[in-house]
C-alpha cells in the first residue's frame, strides 16, 4: 500500500503507539493444563490471544496509514525467542508498506528465565534472547545503521522526518536477571528501571543537538518517567525509572517535553512541571489486556502540537466479544493478581515495612502486620477487593475524571478502617487506631484523588487534568 509522506507545508507525521503486546508463540503451548493456567492466573494477559491481537493491530495499523509506528517494550510474553520471531515478522509487514517502525525493549523481552514451555502440569525451559540478538531481529525497526546507537543500551536516537527526532530510552536490567540453571539461588526477572550516568548523559547530548538543530524531539521508553499517580515512585517503584526525577529535569532542559510509555498497562496521561519546563507522559494500555488500547497521535512540528486519540481492540476476526470477554478477565484475575505481585515483589515490600517499622517502632508496636504474603493478600481482599477492582478498572481505561467515584471512596475508607481495626492491638489501641488513621487517610486520600479525579502534580499549584483519550499536547 502508499503510505503518505510528511507533508512539506504542514510538517505533519501521523504516528501509531503501541505497547505491551506480549505476544506467546502457540508452539509455547504444548499441551494445556495447570501449568498454564496458573500462569494465566497471576495477570490479566489474554495470551491464548496475543498472535491474533498484533495481526489484528497490523491490519488497523495499515488500513491507519501511519507514517510512524512506536512500540514502547514488552514485545514478547517473556523473552522466548519463538515469540520474537513472530513479532518481528509482524511488524515487518508495517515495514514493508513503507512505514517507519521504532521499538524499545520491555523487562519482559531479553534474558528472561521465565520463558517456559508449557505442557500439561509441567514447564520446560524455552530458549529466551540476548540484548545483541534483540538488536538483530528489530534491525529493520529502530537497529539499523540510520540510528545513532548508545554504546552501553539498546538506547538509540533516530530522525524520523527532517523536523522530527525520536528518542528511544532502554531502562531495563535484564542484566541482572537470574536463573537456576545458572547456578543462581532463584528464576528472577527484574522489573525496575535504570540508567547509568553515561547512557543518561548520552541521551541528554542527542537531545540538545537535535534542539539545537531546531529538530522536535519526542522520547519513548518501557518505564515511567512521569508518576501516573501520587506516590508511584513509592507505592509502585518497579514501574518507574530510577532517579526519575532528575532524568526528567535534565530531559526538560534539553527540548523534551513529550515522552512515549508503558508497563503499568494504562491509559494515562501524566504530567509534571518545574522551573525548567514541563514533560507529558503517555501512557499506553497493554493491547495483550483490558482495555486493549493503543493510541494515534498527529505530531506538527511547525506549530509543535501533538494531537492525541485513543483507539480500543473491541473485537477479533475469531472473536466479535473479544473485549467483554477482556474484561470480564480482568475482574476475575484481581484476586490472583494481587497474590501474584504480593510474592513476586515480597522482598521490596518487606523491606519497606522493616524500613517504616526502623522509623516508627513505638507506632509499629501496636501493629500486627502479617508476615507472609499470602496473609496480607487474604487481608486485603478480605476489605478491598471490590472498590480495588473498580478504582483498577476506572485507572486503566483512562478519564477517571468522567465517573462519580464517590461511593468507591466510601468503600475504600471503610475497607481500610476495618484493616485498621484488625491491625492494631494492645490497651492504647484507641489512641494507636487513631494515629495510624490520620497517617493512612493523608496519604490514602491523595493516592485516590489523584488517580480517581485523574489529577496531575496533585497538591501543587501545578494540579491539572488532562484528557487521557484526546488531547492536545505541546511539544
């Protein structure tokens, strides 16, 4: 098919985003069973689905007409390199019509010990990929020698139109990733992100001498940049890149003011402002889970506006009901889901409540906290789940704003007073329920607010909403 070129007089690029497609070879799946299906159980990932949902998004993606299409990581179920094949011949097709693609690599897609056959009650190693060989098969989609290449990352920058620049950040740490057939104690798979000085200082030099060319230059990374919530860099540190803040500042300083992510499987928009400047981030929904999103965005780089629309996979060629049937996963999987992050993250989160126990051990006497994971999830389900579902289901489709959320409110105050309630002990438990109320709710409300009133920079005199389906941004 033609595609459109940039149009000279206007210096538009229409631009596809599509994130999170954690595509699974059927081949992964030898034979059905339990293994597989508590695998299934510990997300929402429509993974008996994923192959069609990226053919799907490539004939939309295609019949779009695009100039530009950006996939902000997470390629692949878990790094197995079955899965890579059939994504990158996917995209390939997108290339071959003469449509730029650019990817980044997720936590999901490189080195990763969770890439498993599946067969029956049983899982067997699947052979997963290195970081040069995730830059051989998407050489045709951001690897090639027209991108000027991090030495250290799979980081790269790429002009894209004579006036566009796209600056692809790698924030993985698939280096740190563990195997038992490795020697090591246990399978693990870092979910974080981080830079070393010299990538951070590499990207802020390619951003301000595509600047000082008067280029426009837009960022795209796996991890967050900007928290889509307040206190994400606490209550979900995995899902943002370290010194987050900094990165952003020195990012601002150089021209970038739009950044391109995924990973927390939302549709989101966040934004942050400083005394240098201000950066958006959107974020884009996993097309692999409800609400199987992905986004179109129309950047003008003389006027330096991007328009932004948000595009929803309601329906498969198999499947007309695909996205009830989506979402009807999502509500099932929370219970599971929450055991699920609770064990994979119990270190972190242990050591956070060792930290607040060091910080506050007279409060923290009167508090019996569970010991295990299993137990504090059984808590928290206990109290929580139906508003948690609710508040995650209104989080991940974008526009909080638009609903009347106050009887969720109501339901979350009360599910925490109950956790209070069955928490504290002792004869100075009045006066301890008190104290670990009003520590609570001052936190509790501005996490809510802002996710439920979909507030950014919330409690500053910066405190915006912005419209996470259409927008314009400035670039």
């Amino acid at each position: 098919m033609a595609v459109m070129m940039e149009n000279e007089n206007e210096k538009t690029t229409k631009i596809a985003i599509i994130s999170d497609l954690h595509v699974m070879a059927p081949k992964l799946l030898v034979n059905d069973g339990k293994a597989f299906l508590e695998y299934l159980n510990r997300d929402r990932k429509m993974l008996r689905d994923s192959l069609e949902i990226l053919q799907t998004l490539v004939e939309e993606i295609l019949e779009l007409g695009p100039q530009l299409v950006l996939v902000t990581g997470d390629l692949t179920k878990d790094g197995e390199r079955v899965s890579h094949e059939l994504v990158a011949e996917q995209l390939q097709r997108l290339v071959d019509a003469g449509i730029q693609v650019l990817v980044v690599p997720g936590n999901h897609d490189i080195n990763n010990p969770d890439a498993r056959f599946f067969d029956g009650d049983d899982t067997t190693p699947a052979t997963t990929i290195t970081r040069k060989e995730f830059a051989e098969f998407y050489r045709n989609m951001g690897y090639d020698e027209r991108s000027r290449r991090d030495p250290d990352t799979l980081s790269y920058c790429r002009d894209v139109t004579p006036n566009l620049t796209i600056l692809a950040i790698d924030a993985c740490m698939d280096r740190l990733n563990t195997f038992v057939s490795r020697g090591d104690a246990r399978d693990h798979c870092k979910t974080g992100g981080s830079l070393e000085a010299s990538t951070q200082q590499w990207l802020v030099e390619q951003a301000s001498n595509a600047t000082a060319a008067g280029k426009r230059v837009i960022a795209m990374m796996h991890h967050h940049l900007v928290p889509h919530f307040h206190m994400e860099e606490i209550l979900a540190a995995p899902y943002m890149v370290d010194q987050a803040h900094q990165l952003c500042q020195r990012l601002i300083e150089a021209g970038v003011h739009v950044i391109f992510t995924g990973h927390l499987h939302i549709s989101d928009i966040g934004q942050t402002n400083m005394k240098e400047g201000s950066m958006v981030e959107i974020a884009t929904s996993a097309a692999v889970g409800y609400p199987c999103q992905w986004r179109i965005a129309s950047c003008n780089t003389i006027s330096g506006k991007l328009h932004m629309r948000i595009s929803t996979l309601n329906s498969l060629p198999t499947d007309p009901d695909f996205g009830e049937r989506a979402r009807k996963m999502f509500v099932e999987c929370v219970p599971t889901m929450t055991r699920g992050v609770l064990t994979r993250y119990w270190t972190e989160i242990s050591q956070a409540i060792d930290k607040y126990r060091d910080k506050h051990p007279f409060i923290m006497h009167y508090v019996n906290i569970p010991d295990t994971p299993e137990a504090i999830a059984e808590l928290l389900l206990k109290h929580l789940q139906e508003p948690v579902t609710q508040v995650y289901i209104t989080f991940a489709e974008g526009n909080e704003n638009g609903f009347d959320n106050r009887q969720i409110v109501e339901q979350l105050i009360d599910g925490v007073n109950s956790i209070v309630n069955e928490t504290v002990r002792g004869i100075l438990k009045p006066l301890f329920k008190l104290i670990m109320r009003l520590r609570i709710y001052s936190t509790f409300r501005l996490v809510l607010r802002s996710i439920l009133e979909d507030l950014n920079d919330i409690g500053t005199g910066h405190e915006t909403v912005i419209n996470d389906h259409t927008a314009i941004i400035d670039l």
